[in-house]
C-alpha cells in the first residue's frame, strides 16, 4: 500500500492523506475544513475505485470558491493515477 499527502489551494482543508492500492482508496483523511461532512466523504470512499471518486466529486464547488475541499482530493488522486 501507498501513501499520498496532498496540500490542497483555495479551500480550507490544509492537508488531506489517502492510502491507495490497485486503483482503490484507503483511509482518508482531511486537516482542517468542515470536520463532519470531510470525516463522511472519507466513509463514503473507504475502498472505493479512485476513478470513480475523481468521476463522482471532480468539479464540485464550496461556495463562491471555484474549487473544494473534494475537488482538490481529485486532483491529489489524478496526481497518482
């Protein structure tokens, strides 16, 4: 298994970590933003295929920011991929 640490721009995640094996995602996790709803995306995509995240939440927004703390966890995977 591999590990990746990403530091994510414009959002107020500061640090967001991921294993990831054959494609999947593992234990993820984000520093900083919006505690609840980050802990539930790290449920939601425990042992998920890392290109169906990346087709699922690429493009999603935060507010008036054209990014999101999501959105950044795409590119830190299409970093890998």
């Amino acid at each position: 298994m591999e590990h990746k640490s990403f530091v994510p721009s414009g959002v107020c995640a500061r640090l967001i970590e991921f294993d990831y094996q054959d494609g999947k995602i593992y234990n993820l996790k984000f520093t900083g933003g919006c505690n609840g709803n980050l802990k539930a995306i790290g449920k939601l995509c425990e042992g998920m295929e890392m290109e169906k995240v990346v087709k699922i939440l690429e493009g999603n927004t935060c507010r008036e920011r054209n990014t999101s703390c999501v959105d950044q966890l795409t590119k830190a995977i299409k970093g890998v991929l």
